[in-house]
C-alpha cells in the first residue's frame, strides 16, 4: 500500500516528513515525574507527546533506589506489556545493566566498554521485533557513561533527502545478517537476516548495529555508499541527543538509534541502569 515510505509515493512522503521537522523539539525536553510508577495524568501525557514528536522521552525523578517495579510500571503506564524476556534478561524479563554481571560480562553493555551505534534486538526475528525500550538509571558512573540518541525517522529523512537510493539499499530483504551464536557446537541463535528500515503496521522500523565483527552486509556499491552516509548522519547530525544519565533519570523511546561511551567505575559504587525492551510501542 502506498504511504510515506513507499519510495514511490513522493506526495505522501513529502506531507509526512514535512509535518515531522515541523513538529520536532528544537532542544530536549525533560520530563519531571513525581513518582514514574504512579503517573499523574499531565506527567503521562507529556511523555507520550514526546515520543510522539521524537519517539523519545526523557525524564527525571528523585527514584533512586533499587526497585524494579519502578520500570516496569512506568512501561504499563505507556501501553508497554509485552516485555522481551531475553536471554540476558533477569527473571522478571528486565536486565540489570551493570559491569560484570556474572557471565554476562563479554556482552558489550556489561562492560565499561563504549557501545556503538545500534537499536536494540537487531538479532532477534520479526515475530520478536523489538518496538520500545525504557532505560532507567538507579546509579551512574564516577566518570562517563555519556548516551547518545537519535530518532529512526529522522535518520531515514536525512538519508532519503540526500539519495533515495541508500533507503533502498538499506530496505533490501537482504540487508543486514547477523550470524548464528554459537554455545560450543550448539546453536543458541539461529543465524538472521533482514532490512534495516522495514515498515511495521504502518510505522516505520529500524534495524541496524554499527559493530564491526559477528556481522555481515550485503556486499555492493550502493549498500557502502548508504553505509557511509548514515555513518556521517550518525557522526556529525545536530539532531543527535547527548546527555549523562544520573540516577532517576531515564529514557523511553520507540526503539530509537542509540550508543553509549565508555566509562569507570568505583570499586564501591558500581554504575546500574534498569533495561526493559518491549514488542509494544509507546502508546499513541
């Protein structure tokens, strides 16, 4: 059906994508909740009217201490049910980001080291797209941790406006291929390939990891040339969001490109983000 992402319906894409920078903040706005599991009706609506403009919100609270219903109410509150209970999730399908957490410690996010650009569940197949992610932080880091985010669709605008030929060659059927993971000669994860703009029940869906091993693209010109133009969107786009999550703070988003750098930690104190990822999208 023809819509704005159709790279064929000029019109519609045209009205969508004007509407989009219209609408969009000029400058982050933070969200100040009272209690994030126990929303009151303007503290709600002002978070789903920025993702609604951004498909991010941000927000700050005096919610500091190590309590995981915290998250997972604030999600309910926002139409997010439907947790990815991952296989580096906790129990109760949240993670507990924080440096070395048992074997979980070589996977990038359990580890001081920087994380690069990607969504998250690039992995996973379309049944378990992942739609949202909520990150809140119970304690931050003695120096760093800095994170970066940058809203899927103006990614795709900026990508489409200067060559509508790198949408296409990201949205190939065949774009992007995570290999299989491998526990000794068992697979854990089957192999996955698939496009990294796709559209999802009529909103668009980004799938992409900036990681340079355990990956494999499709191997053409066009592809590196779309390649090297969301490199430099990602790089250098004033659209980018930075900022340094301090305890009670935390982001909802509609899956949005995000990175974090690297950071240290105190012997003492250990740097703690809750992570929920949803198959829901922030409510409308």
């Amino acid at each position: 059906m023809p819509g704005p992402f159709d790279l064929d319906d000029e019109r519609a894409y045209r009205n969508w994508r004007d509407k989009k920078l219209a609408d969009y903040p000029a400058q982050i706005e933070v969200v100040e909740l009272r209690d994030p599991g126990n929303l009151k009706a303007s503290e709600r609506e002002a978070l789903l009217q920025r993702c609604s403009r951004s498909n991010m919100a941000i927000y700050c609270s005096r919610v500091t201490h190590e309590d995981k219903s915290v998250p997972r109410l604030l999600g309910l509150q926002l139409g997010l049910e439907r947790l990815d209970a991952n296989f580096l999730a906790d129990d109760d399908g949240i993670s507990s980001i924080t440096q070395g957490a048992g074997t979980r410690g070589e996977f990038a996010p359990y580890t001081d080291r920087p994380i690069g650009w990607h969504t998250d569940g690039y992995y996973n197949p379309a049944a378990r797209r992942i739609r949202a992610m909520l990150l809140h932080c119970v304690r931050d880091a003695i120096e760093g941790g800095e994170s970066a985010l940058l809203d899927h669709e103006i990614a795709y605008i900026l990508l489409r406006d200067a060559d509508p030929g790198h949408v296409r060659a990201l949205s190939a059927p065949d774009a992007l291929t995570i290999p299989p993971r491998l526990e000794g000669e068992t697979v854990a994860r089957p192999a996955e390939t698939g496009p990294v703009f796709s559209v999802d029940e009529g909103v668009l869906h980004m799938r992409y990891t900036a990681r340079g091993v355990n990956i494999a693209w499709k191997d053409d010109a066009r592809m590196r040339a779309a390649r090297d133009a969301l490199d430099r969107i990602l790089a250098s786009s004033l659209y980018v969001v930075r900022l340094r999550l301090e305890p009670g703070m935390g982001v909802v988003c509609n899956n949005v490109l995000h990175a974090r750098t690297d950071f240290r930690d105190s012997p003492h104190r250990r740097r703690l983000l809750y992570r929920a990822r949803y198959y829901d999208r922030v409510a409308a």
